[in-house]
C-alpha cells in the first residue's frame, strides 16, 4: 500500500506540477489582494480536484462504454505523458502556460482566475486525468483505489500550499530554480510513461 501511495503520489505531482503552477498563479493574481488570492487558490483545488476525482471513479465505466482495453488506454496514456515530459524539460509546457496566463491577464472580463484558467486546464488537464484514470484503473479492490485517492489529495493538498505561497517563494527563489525543478519533474515523468507504455503492451501480448 505504501509503494503504491508513493508511486500515485509521485505520478500526480509530477503532472500537475505545483512547483510550475505556482509561479504562473503569482502572476495572474498580481493586482489581487491576499485574501483574493487565497480564496481562489482554494476554489482552482477544489475544483480540480472534484474533477479528478470523477474521473478517478467514473474514468473505468467511461472506458467501458466507449469498449476501450484498459492495456490501450495504458499506451495512449504513456504516450501522452511522455509528450508533457519532453514539454516539462524544453519548458515548452511552461512557455505555453504563460502564455495562455497572458491572454487571461489581458482580459479584464477575467478577473477570477480560480476556474480559468487554473482548475482547467492547468491543473486538472489531459494529463492529470488521463493519470489518475491509469491509477485508478490499475487498483485492484477498494482499498488500493482509496489509496490512489489519498495520494491525489494530497497533491491538491501540496498544490493549495504552493499557490498560496507563490508571491513569496518566486522572490526567495526566483524562475532558475522553478525552471530546474520543473526540467528534473519532466525527467522523472518520462521514466513514469514508457512505464506505463511497457506495461500496456505486456498487459495487450503477454
């Protein structure tokens, strides 16, 4: 149980990615007073993690209907987070994030940033869902499911933290050291992927 904790923890983080969402919150919410800025970190977690959760129950059934292998939705899956990988360690991702931060911020229409675009698509994108309904999918009984869930909240716990603390960790620390951590997640997430793939296709012809 612990392994498997640690290994949904580990996923989960790397594709959500606090420590790169956090910078990109701080940005958005410049002009915002404290307690704004708090009260919408808040609601962007609790969004997405309602979403994720869905998916993370519901993600199996969806596949199900759709008469999707669990093994094909493995590979599909690896092969996305791999392409998020190459992104992470490019800083193509994060390019790509400031820049739809940019347009956001440009709007004046948009002045709560809590659902748009933080809880979607930065948070509970393509590849947190199509994670955790990998982990989920993978659970074998209950139990190993709620572990899966225990692991994504807290993630969406240390996401919270990280949004809340974005003013000051991006001036203690500054964007090198965000954009390092962000290269090594990518990194990691790669290895996670072709994991995924190579389980896939020995769950397809083993």
């Amino acid at each position: 149980m612990i392994e498997l904790f640690l290994s949904a923890f580990v996923t989960l983080f790397v594709v959500i990615d606090p420590p790169g969402c956090a910078p990109i919150y701080a940005g958005l919410t410049t002009n915002a007073a404290p307690a704004a800025r708090r009260s919408m970190a808040l609601r962007a977690c609790l969004i997405a993690g309602v979403i994720l959760i869905g998916f993370a129950l519901f993600g199996e059934d969806l596949l199900g209907a759709m008469h999707i292998d669990l093994e094909s939705f493995q590979i599909a899956g690896g092969i996305m987070l791999f392409l998020i990988a190459l992104d992470m360690v490019f800083e193509k991702r994060t390019q790509r994030r400031e820049d739809r931060a940019d347009k956001v911020r440009d709007d004046p229409a948009h002045e709560d940033v809590s659902v748009f675009p933080m809880a979607m698509p930065m948070l509970a994108g393509p590849g947190a869902i199509a994670s955790v309904m990998l982990l989920t999918g993978t659970a074998r009984g209950v139990e190993q499911t709620l572990v899966v869930l225990a692991a994504l909240l807290a993630v969406m716990a240390l996401t919270l933290l990280a949004l809340i603390a974005a003013s000051p960790l991006m001036r203690l620390f500054g964007a090198k050291v965000e954009a390092v951590i962000t290269r090594l997640l990518g990194v990691l997430l790669a290895a996670l992927a072709a994991q995924y793939v190579i389980d896939g296709l020995r769950g397809s012809f083993g």
